[in-house]
C-alpha cells in the first residue's frame, strides 16, 4: 500500500483543523465530526488548543483511501506557532493549503505559499468557507493567480456561493472553459506537451490532460484549486479524489540504509521523551541500535505507526512511514536518523523569532523547576532559544509573539505548577559582517596565552544563508578534536556579536592551526602545560574570532514585518500619520467600498504597538495583518544588547590569568 504524509497548512481562521476533521469523517475514521469551538477536534487534543480555539502543536491523524494511506499533518495556522510548520514541512510528500472565502488571500497565506514553492513541495489550493456570507469565487481566484501561485486551475465550480446551500461540483471533460485553460496552462510549462498540441490539438484528449495535471502537479509547477467548504462537506469528495489523483505518494525503500528525521518531540505520561520521525529509507525494529547527529546512538524500546486515525504498537516501521519512537534519550527536533538527506534545500524555511522576554517565576523557590521545564518546552521547540545569563541571573527566551507568550506562561502554570511573569517584550536584531576580517594568535607568541594557533577570517555570505565553517588547513594537521573544539565555538560565539546580537549569514575560514604534542616530562605522565588541550582552543577561539568581526565591521539590522491593514475609508487620513510615525512605509494602498486598503512594511518594533492603538484609531473596524518580511539595517543609534558572555572583546587578561592559574 502506498503511504501518502500531507500537510494541511493555513492563515490562522481559514478552516484548517474543521478540514481535517472533515476529511477523517470522509475516509470513515470517525462517525462525528468534532467542533473547534466546542474542542471536540481529533488533533487539537491539548487542552490549552480547546481553550483557545486554535492549533498550537502539529498533529498527526492516519486514513485510508482508494488504497492509499495518508498520514495527515494538521499544523498550526497562528504565526506565532510558525516553528511547528517549518519542522512538519521537511517530512511532508504534499500540502493542502486552505484558503478561506471570505477572507481570501491573507498574510500568513502568502508567507506559507513561497516556502511551499520554494521546498518545491506539491500542494493543491482549498479555498473554504463557501457557504459563508460574503464568500467569493472569481475575486478569490483571481487573488491566488496573482498572490500565490500564477499557474493555478479551478478544478470546481459552486453554485448558490454564501449560503448554507453552497456547493461545489467537479469541472468534466465537457467544460470548455476547463478544458481551455486546462491546455494553456499545461502548455505553457511543457515545450513537448506545447509542440504536439500545435501539430495535432486533439492529440490532447481529456485523460491526457489529466495526466499532465497530476504530472505538472507533483513537480509543483502546478496548483489545481478546489471550492468547497469543510463544514458541510461540500467539496470535499472533489478534494479527495485530487489528493489521491494528484499528489505523489511516498517514494521509499524498506531495504535501504535507514534515512529519517525527527519533526516532533513529546514526553510521555512517565516523563519519556517521544520522538515523532518521518522515515525515508530503511526499516526500523523495536531494540534496534539506531545513530542520529552522525555519531550517537540510541536504543528503540518501542514504536507506535499510525492506522485508521490512532497510533498503533508496532515491532517495525517502514520508509514512508510516520512513527513515534521511544528509547532515544537525547533525541532532539530536526536530528536526522541514520544517513542525512540531502533533496531539499537547506537551512531555515521561516525567519527566526524576531522578539525575546526575560522570564521570572513569581515564586523564588521556583527558579529550579522553571529551569527544568523551560528545558523540556526547548526540547519541543528549539526556536525558544532558552538563554540563562549567569551573571544577571535571568533566563531569556526567543518569541515569534505575544500569543506565544500567553501560551508558554499557561503551559508552565499548568502541566509544571510554575506561574511565571514576563519582562516587556523587545526586539531581537541581528548582526551581519559587510567586509572581510581576519586575526590569527600564534602559539608561543605574545600575548597569546595558550598552547594553540589559531587564525581566522569572517566573510559576509548571502543574505539568509546562516554560518557556515571551512577550513583553509589541512585537517590532518592536528588532531579533529581540536578543530571540532574551534567550530563548536565559534558557532557559540556568534550568538553575541560585536554589539551583542546573534551574528548570521557569514562564512568563518579557519585559516592558521598549531598545537603542542603531547608530552611529559621524562618517565612522568602527561603534563597539560606543555600539551595542548581543546580547552586551549575553546579559550582562544573567541579572542580572535571577535578581532576579526571587528575588522569586519558588524552591521546591526532590525526585522521588518510587511502589514496588510483594512479601515474605514473616512478614517485614512487619520491613521495614515500614525502609520508614518511608527516608522511604517506605505506602498500600495487602495479604496475597496466604504473600506481602504493600506500594505506596506512595519518595523517589528512597532507592531504591538499599532494593534493596541488601531481599535480606538478605526472605531474598533480596523483589521491587521503581519508578518516577517526581511531585516533591514538600523537607522540612527545602533542598539546595543547586555552581553551574558564575560564579553570576550574585553577578556584577554581574565583568560591570560586563567591560563596562568591553570
């Protein structure tokens, strides 16, 4: 049987998790069909996701269909909860990207559809809600050709379109129109396809049509679009048939090296930690040994695959599949098992978290437990970034926005007993080199304390590129624990750059290595000060690699968030110099009935500060709309973060004194 692991992605509201649930009452998995504002769905099933009415945590629920399995992936839509999606997004075949139709095209929609385009990841268009009041057909349509995807194709028409008697019936062979664009889309992609319909036309028939569809399809040079909505079913067979007809199934191999990777990390009733893996290749068995992060192991105790709508205990999984795996202790989210892949583009999908609190338990006494479950929320989502500065005694962590804060603060209260408060929240910057910078200390040489050489050299690199480490030594000239000891920490480093913000998208050369051999004195063991150590190397790492961030010259840059905002017509010229004075940059704005439209960019600073003012600014009619856009660089007095490092721009006699000690 063929096995098929599909994402449902979606604005915030569109309808997601209602689709889902729709689609599991469809393939028979459940008799009734559950309710988000009830929080009786299938996978919101954490009780702060019933609370709030929303998808915090990516869930996984399993039907069969015309022979295929499908391991759906209902992720959340809230762009604060943006880290679930990029880790679901590595382990997907296919995507469902639901847009409603009323609302039509929104931010977060169109953040989702040029990481799903980038990914060349085959995704079909839902556009729901058709039998709300104020839904639209044409006006939506023409929104996805021009906002998400310009080779898109309506595979449904509706009738009765905004009311409870809305429906969507498939286009057929005897639709012209269908048919015609059908051909000029398919045309358009396919040189051959073009050439045989220019020397015969009905050398395209129908089923050949079909068949360049799902062909076009599955290489994500097509997105067919369905009409229907989740909460009557209308639509949705229609949908059915294009997922199955449409999308590739998993490409696997039982028998090869096993290949996986880890999207979700849970713990248990009994504090085990559960890792979620998508396996590519391979098989794995229960007391299988199996190696993640290139070189530890773990030991499998037990695994659960996913059947007709539950998990169920298995001895083995297979490629394709979709497990839980117990027995991996320091499993942690995005660890590959067994051999890496390699076939999607690497690196972030989403940009990082562009704000961060200071976390405080309202308790003194509390600060050990808080420290343990901060550590166990990092576990699930490594973007929190947890950061404990020693000095100031204070535990950071990084927000993607406000509505995560509320919800880590009520995760702590209620499964850890922790109740917490929360700093203001500020912006988080970004360094990035603009020249070249090199420093090299030799060892022996003044006043280099160690017993190491190192040299190294900071390249700006493109933009969202991250940091990447090479070497300009040859790797056997000492030994790889030493240059591991390097690489370790200039990655950590890095997280404080010259003005106290995490540096990115540079390239960091090694380009000097030296060390002492071991020795003793004779006939005595072996004597650390003559001897290097990769304690030499971690010490004098962030020396150098700071000198040459400074030639470098370190340039500080602000996240921008682009804004999509609807008020009043007669309100325009009121909000318009609040606009300007919050440091926005209007580029397109337009009348649309006794409403105007205004879209343009914001930077992240302001944004909360816009959604406190725009109720009383638009008489409580005015709509936003954010989300990241790009970082641009800092105007004016350059921020400057409080280092939590013992600042090694300022260290070099409290490591020569360490050194001397020592």
């Amino acid at each position: 049987m063929h096995t098929l692991n599909l994402g449902i992605l979606a604005h915030v509201d569109a309808g997601k998790t209602s689709l889902t649930e729709r689609l599991l009452h469809t393939a028979g998995v459940i008799d009734e069909i559950g309710s988000v504002d009830d929080g009786s769905t299938r996978t919101d099933s954490l009780a702060l996701e019933r609370q709030r009415g929303i998808t915090i945590k990516a869930a996984v629920a399993s039907f069969v269909i015309d022979g295929v399995t499908v391991n759906l992936i209902d992720t959340p839509g809230h762009p604060d909860f943006i880290a679930e999606v990029e880790r679901v997004l590595d382990v997907l075949d296919g995507a469902v990207l639901v847009v409603s139709a009323v609302e039509g095209v929104q931010a977060q929609t169109r953040v989702l559809m040029r990481t799903l385009q980038r990914l060349g990841l085959p995704t079909l268009i839902f556009v729901n809600k058709i039998d709300r009041g104020g839904a639209r057909y044409d006006a939506v349509l023409r929104a996805i050709a021009g906002k998400l995807a310009p080779a898109s194709v309506p595979m449904t028409r509706t009738t009765a379109l905004g009311t409870r008697g809305a429906t969507a019936h498939p286009c057929t062979a005897a639709d012209t129109e269908f048919t015609t664009r059908l051909v000029d889309l398919l045309t358009g992609r396919d040189e051959a396809l073009l050439a045989a319909y220019v020397a015969d036309e009905a050398a395209l028939c129908y089923p050949r049509l079909r068949a360049e569809l799902a062909a076009q399809t599955r290489r994500a040079l097509a997105h067919p679009v369905f009409f229907g909505s989740a909460i009557t079913g209308a639509g949705v067979d229609a949908l059915v048939s294009g997922i199955t007809e449409l999308l590739p199934a998993a490409a696997h191999d039982a028998d090869g090296p096993v290949s996986g990777t880890v999207f979700k990390v849970e713990r248990g009733p009994a504090g085990e930690k559960i890792a979620y893996v998508r396996l590519f290749s391979g098989t794995v068995r229960v007391r299988d040994r199996l190696p993640f992060r290139g070189s530890e192991e773990g030991k499998v105790t037990a695994l659960r695959v996913y059947e007709h709508g539950a998990d169920v205990p298995a001895d083995a999984v297979a490629a394709g599949r979709i497990a839980k795996v117990w027995g991996i202790g320091d499993i942690r989210v995005g660890d590959a098992i067994g051999m890496p892949r390699g076939t999607r583009p690497e690196g972030r999908h989403f940009a990082p978290p562009s704000l961060e609190t200071v976390v405080e338990p309202v308790r003194p006494a509390d600060r050990g437990p808080l420290h343990v479950a901060l550590t166990q929320l990092a576990e699930q989502d490594p973007l929190i970034n947890l950061r404990h500065d020693d000095l100031r005694r204070e535990t950071s962590v990084s927000l993607y926005g406000e509505v995560q804060k509320e919800v880590i603060q009520a995760t702590l209260a209620n499964e850890f007993g922790v109740d917490v408060s929360f700093r203001e929240t500020t912006t988080l910057h970004i360094e990035r080199p603009i020249g070249t910078g090199a420093a090299v200390e030799i060892m022996h040489a003044d006043p280099n304390p160690f017993l190491a050489t190192v040299g190294l050299r900071v390249d700006p690199a493109p933009v969202g590129s991250g940091v990447e480490f090479r070497l300009e030594v040859e790797l056997g000239s000492m030994p790889y624990a030493f240059f591991k000891a390097v690489e370790e920490t200039v990655r950590t480093t890095l997280r404080q750059g010259v003005h106290g913000w995490q540096v990115t998208d540079c390239t960091v050369t090694m380009t000097h290595a030296g060390y002492a051999a071991r020795q003793s004195h004779a006939h005595a063991v072996f004597d650390k000060s003559m001897s290097s150590t990769a304690g030499d190397f971690r010490n004098l790492t962030p020396l150098v690699l700071m000198s040459a961030l400074q030639q470098a010259v370190s340039q500080v840059y602000e996240p921008m968030h682009r804004f999509a905002l609807e008020i009043p017509a007669d309100l325009f010229g009121l909000v318009l110099p609040v606009l300007a004075r919050l440091g926005a940059v209007p580029y397109d704005s337009a009348a649309r009935g006794a409403s105007y439209g205004v879209e343009g960019t914001l930077p992240a600073a302001s944004v909360h500060t816009l959604e406190r003012q725009l109720p009383s600014l638009t008489r409580g009619e005015g709509v936003l709309e954010c989300a990241f856009d790009h970082y641009r660089p800092v105007r004016g007095t350059i921020p400057v973060r409080p280092r939590s490092d013992h600042d090694p721009l300022h260290r070099r006699e409290y490591l020569t004194r360490v050194a001397r000690r020592a």
